[in-house]
C-alpha cells in the first residue's frame, strides 16, 4: 500500500471511529444511522484492518497511531437502540432547543440580592463539582493553587482554559475564582457564560439577572441572558434580549447568531441569512459560514472586514534595474557587456536560492509529516488538530476572489500575461528579415566602390549599415522593452497580491519556501529577457565607451506587518499572519488529555481590554476600553478583530499586565445540555 493510500485510509478509518463514538455527532445525511447501519460500518472497518500488510501496520505504529478495537466499539454500540440514535440525530440537527418548562421556572424561581450572591455561588460551585471526575478536580485544584503562588490572574486563566477546548478545567477554576471574589461582576458574567455553555442556564440566569440590574444595557450581560433563554427553548425571552443586544451592537456576533438560529425556526430564511451576515461581519468562523451554507447563502469577500492593509510590493520588486535595451548601434557594445554581467550576476543569486529553496522544501515535507500525524493522533484522542493556519478560511474567502485566477500559481509566472511578448518576438523575425534585405541592398550598392583603386565611401557605408541596424534595434527591442514593461509590472503586483494572500493562508515554512520561489522566479525572469544585439559597421572604427556595471538590488524581506499579543497572565494569545494560538505557561504544571472528563470547545467570543475607569463586564459601547474581539468555535480561535470604531488591526495589539479584562458572551446552544447537565 502506498503512502498516500495509506493516509487516505486512515482518514477514512478515523472518520468512522468519529461516528463511533457516542458524543460525537452523527453523520450528516437525510436520516439518523441505524444499528445495523454502525455495526456493517464497524464490520467494513474491521476488514479493511485485516487487509493491511504488517508492513503498512508497522508504519502507524511509528506513527503514533494505534489500531482501533472494533469489538470494543461494536460492544458500547450494541447498547444504542435505533431510537436512541434518532433522538440524538434529532437533538443535534434541532434549529432550537425544545422548551424545557422546569428548568424555565427553576431560573424564574431564584432573584438573587448582592449580599446573596456569595452564597449561591458556593452552592453552585458545589454542585458544578459534583459533575467532574476526581482527575479534573485534582488537576484544576493544582492549576488554581499554581495561579495563586505564581500570582496570576485565575479568572483570565479560566478563559484561557475555556478558547483552549478544556471546559471541565475551565469551570473548576472560574468557579473558584468566583468564590474568592463574589462580588466582581467581570467574573460572575463569565462564570454565568460557563454555566450557560455547559447546560446549566437555569444557574446561571439568576446571576445575570443580578448583574443586569447593576450594569443596565451592558450587551455583553443582554447576549449572555439572550443565550441562556435560548439554551432552556423559551424562544421569546431570547428574542427580545437579542433584540436588546444588537440594538446596543448591532454587529454583536452571538447575539445575531442567536437571532439567525430563531428566525429560521420560524421559517423566515432572508432574516437568517441578515443575522448571521452580521454576525460574521466583525467576527468570522468556520461555524457561521456553514450556517450560512446551509441557509442557501455563499460568503462573499464584502461580507466581512478586513483592515489590513497590503504592501504594493512586498518583495520590493520594483527597486530592480537592468541594463537599458539598446536602441540604436552606439549603445549596442557596452549594452552588451552590461546584460552579460546582470545575466551572471542573476545567475549567480539564483544559485544560492537554489541551495536555500531544498533545505525549504526538506523543513515544508518534515513539518507537514508532523502536522499529519498530530491529526491522526488527535482524531483518535477525539480531539481537534488545526488543518490549517489560523485565519486561512477567512482569508480564503476574503481574499480569495481577488486573485482566483492566479490562485495555487506558486511558479510566479504569468503566460498568459507573456502573450504581448511572444507577439513581440514573433515581430523581430520579420525585422530580421527586413534588414537582411536592407543589407543585401547596401551590400549591391556599394560593391563596385570598394577596393583597390576605387573610391571606397567607408563613412557613408559606416552610416548606411548603422542607419539600418538602428532601425532594426529600435523596433525589435524597442516593441520588447515595452512589452516586458509590462509583463513586469504585473509580475510584481500579482506576486505582491499572491504572498499577501499565501501569507494568511500557509504554514509559515510553506510560505518561506513560496517566498524563495517568488525570488527565483523573478530574476530567472529578468535574467531571460529576450535582448537583441548589432554592431556597428565593421567599416566604422569609433571605440565604444564602457560603463560601469550597477549592483542588482536585494530583495525586501517579507514579514508580517501584523502581529498582536493578549497576554492574560498565563495564557498568551498571538495573531499574526499565519499564526493564531493560545498558549499556555503555568510555571511546570502539565494537562493531559485524560485531566478533561470531555474535551471540546464551544462557540463565542471574548473581549479584551484594560481597565479604563469602568467596573463590571465590558460591551462593545465601552469601545474605547476594548482592545480586541476574540472569536471560537469547535475549531479553536479563528478571528482576532476590532470593535466597531477602533482601528486595531492595522499593525495590531498588545494587550499585557495585570489589568486586563476578558469579558465572555456565550455562543448558541442548539441543544440546551452539555457536561452540566441534570445538575442540581
């Protein structure tokens, strides 16, 4: 078996485990699998395992990747009746949730006082404890104590926990953090944001209740009531907040998620579409444009900002010079000797790119056989593994449609671009042709006049042939330098337009080896430019003058103009071109897969931002406070953007110290339950 029918075998191999596994979500189609359905799947894998040569099997292993146990998986499966499986086919494609009148009138029970808030936050957390392994409460108890001794903010490393797909972890230790200070309103609004996520909306309606009273038409607090309403299926509770929402923000992305989920519920497609293109506006996921996808709309480049601005000439194209084209026989001899050494000179510096672009290539090939492999590991573990760099999807759809017709050109060249000069060059054969019968002209006229005895006209013989060899180089390099001309201006914005785009859309080694390509390309380019040479007359005996050969310029370095740092004590988040990652440091203490009682991520945002004299959570109205909206979905971190009047994504943002807030809005929930659910 090959390499890439092994890959693809195992791509299909995890796909079938996903099915498998019961939290993850059935498989798109018209109707929800069967049981005979999963086991002949479990059967069609099982086969195909045996098949494999011990050789192929060898090379998962190295790979990291084990067999999976079909008999184990067919055993937990045999206990799926047909009608479980249509339930949860039928709770995962649900628009919204079902009304779930006891959890409804649980939230509408409880109004809670800002002296009786530290009380129900005890009670609250006790019972969120309840539901986590022994394993998440002893590795959230070190994190909580490792924050406490590294003094670092809890709350922001909870949020942290949270974008990085581990709720359970996230949970213990915003719930703590809470508990040590009931009454900062930030904390309880994520706290109540958690809940909501988790499926505990019922517990965490009284605390934004609560915060609602005290932070009036804040629209982080009205998105996170809007969520909550929307999580226990009273649909009309949840309208009206997001309505309260978007009329303080009207680009809020959850709340108009969370409107779009409600107006195709009512069948009402056109208003869906309007939500959720304003939700994906200021913020953009993978989430919302399948959303849109699904509601017969297909993302367009102007359906989302980007404030980026792109370089004229990334690489600086536009500084090379090359010797002037000669246009008549005086120019002819040091032109000559001018091209001669810009051509080897060009060669020169291709060579030492040349040796550079293999070693590229090598690291793209090494850091792409590790990407593959995280993917298959973390398909296995049930986890996710970015397949691509962090704002590729936006980019692709954003900038894209600009350069759709070059896109994938990583030779930079343009053919078709080049048909004005081979149009050019099919041109000098026929002033090739019309100077050699000029010649022949020159050549019967003066061919009695010369030699011994004879009147010998050198000088007017001198400046025949010059005047016709002179009419030759000026049209033939005269109708080729303009073309290049051309041709070269577009070079250089097409290749500016094309790094820009594989800047967002590349591994950063896949982009440095582009880059490499990009240099080859142009000065085997310009060193291949088609120049035509004449000499003077043989009869004229003037010197040539010589010039002085130019230095060929070296190229701009292109890096990302963008980079942006939220630094929230001990998670870091980075946005730049091609990267957007959070990362952690805790000073030595390790999580491991097995610290989660589930790993997974749900949609929402964050904003980011310093204490400016307000108190509470921030809402996009508190814009001169806010630094950045943070965006998440089952993927990760997909969006790093600006509120609405702040212009931050030009060079980008640091955010750091101990006064940054995070302020959380909830995601829809399309089901109302989570690893909190049946709490008490």
């Amino acid at each position: 078996m090959n390499k890439q029918l092994l890959f693809t075998f195992f791509l299909l191999l995890l796909a079938g485990i996903t099915v498998g596994q019961s939290k993850q979500k059935p498989p798109a189609k018209d109707k929800p699998p069967t049981q005979k359905e999963m086991q002949d799947m479990m059967k069609e894998m099982q086969e195909a395992i045996d098949q494999m040569s011990p050789e192929d099997k060898r090379a998962m292993d190295s790979m990291g990747i084990k067999m999976p146990d079909t008999k184990s998986i067919q055993k937990n499966m045999s206990g799926i009746s047909d009608a479980q499986l249509k339930k949860a086919y039928e709770d995962e494609s649900r628009i919204v949730p079902l009304n779930d009148p006891v959890r409804i009138n649980a939230a509408l029970a409880v109004t809670l006082s800002n002296t009786e808030m530290s009380a129900y936050i005890s009670k609250t957390q006790q019972a969120v404890l309840v539901q986590l392994s022994p394993a998440a409460k002893a590795k959230g108890a070190e994190i909580y104590q490792q924050l406490r001794s590294l003094n670092k903010s809890a709350a922001n490393t909870a949020v942290g926990l949270w974008m990085d797909g581990k709720p359970t972890l996230a949970l213990y230790v915003i719930g703590e953090a809470c508990k040590a200070d009931p009454a900062n309103a930030l904390i309880l609004n994520n706290y109540a944001a958690f809940l909501t996520m988790c499926g505990a909306e019922e517990l965490a309606l009284p605390i934004l209740n609560n915060l609602n009273k005290r932070f009036p038409k804040n629209s982080s607090i009205l998105n996170n009531i809007t969520q909550a309403w929307l999580g226990l299926g009273d649909i009309a509770r949840a309208e009206k907040y997001a309505d309260s929402t978007i009329r303080i923000y009207a680009y809020h992305p959850q709340a108009n998620m969370a409107k779009c989920l409600i107006e195709e519920s009512k069948g009402n497609i056109p208003k869906a579409i309007e939500a959720a293109k304003k939700s994906i506006r200021k913020a953009y996921s993978n989430e919302k444009e399948n959303k849109l996808k699904k509601l017969g709309y297909d993302l367009k480049s102007d359906d989302m900002d980007w404030n980026r601005p792109m370089p004229q000439d990334a690489l600086g194209l536009g500084k090379f010079t090359w010797p002037e084209y000669p246009l008549d026989v005086e120019q002819n001899k040091p032109s000559e000797k001018e091209w001669n050494d810009f051509i080897a000179e060009c060669q020169q510096k291709i060579n030492a790119l040349q040796a550079k672009q293999q070693q590229a290539e090598q690291e793209y090939t090494k850091q792409a056989g590790l990407r593959t492999q995280q993917v298959l590991q973390a398909g296995q573990n049930g986890q996710y593994a970015r397949l691509m760099p962090g704002y590729a999807a936006k980019a692709i759809k954003k900038l894209g449609p600009g350069i759709k017709d070059v896109n994938g050109n990583m030779s930079f060249v343009f053919a078709k671009e080049l048909e004005p000069v081979a149009k050019a060059l099919t041109a000098v054969e026929e002033y090739e042709a019309i100077l050699s019968e000029k010649q022949k002209g020159l050549d019967k006229k003066y061919e009695d006049q010369v030699g011994e005895g004879k009147a010998n006209p050198l000088e007017a013989i001198c400046k025949d042939e010059n005047a016709i060899r002179t009419e030759f180089l000026a049209a033939a390099n005269g109708g080729l330098q303009s073309a290049y001309r051309s041709y070269f201006n577009y070079v250089r914005r097409r290749s500016s337009e094309l790094l820009y785009y594989y800047q967002y859309t590349m591994w950063p080694e896949q982009f440095e080896l582009a880059k490499i390509n990009a240099q080859i390309a142009w000065l085997t380019q310009i060193k291949d430019q088609r120049v035509f040479f004449k000499d003077k007359s043989s009869w004229c005996n003037a010197v040539p003058k010589t010039k002085k050969p130019g230095q060929l310029q070296n190229f701009d370095d292109v890096h990302c103009d963008y980079v942006s740092t939220m630094d929230l004590g001990v998670y870091k988040i980075t946005s730049s071109c091609s990267n957007l990652t959070g990362e952690f440091d805790f000073g030595g203490v390790k999580i491991n897969v097995a610290d989660n009682v589930e790993t997974g991520r749900f949609s929402g945002s964050a904003m980011v931002g310093a204490s400016k004299g307000f108190d509470g959570p921030a809402g996009a109205e508190l814009e001169a406070s806010i630094a950045a909206l943070v965006e998440w979905d089952n993927t990760g971190i997909t969006d790093v953007g600006a509120i609405a009047g702040i212009d931050a994504n030009a060079k980008g943002i640091t955010v750091a110290g101990a006064d940054v807030k995070v302020t959380v809005n909830s995601g829809v929930s399309t089901t109302g339950k989570g690893i909190l659910q049946g709490i008490k």
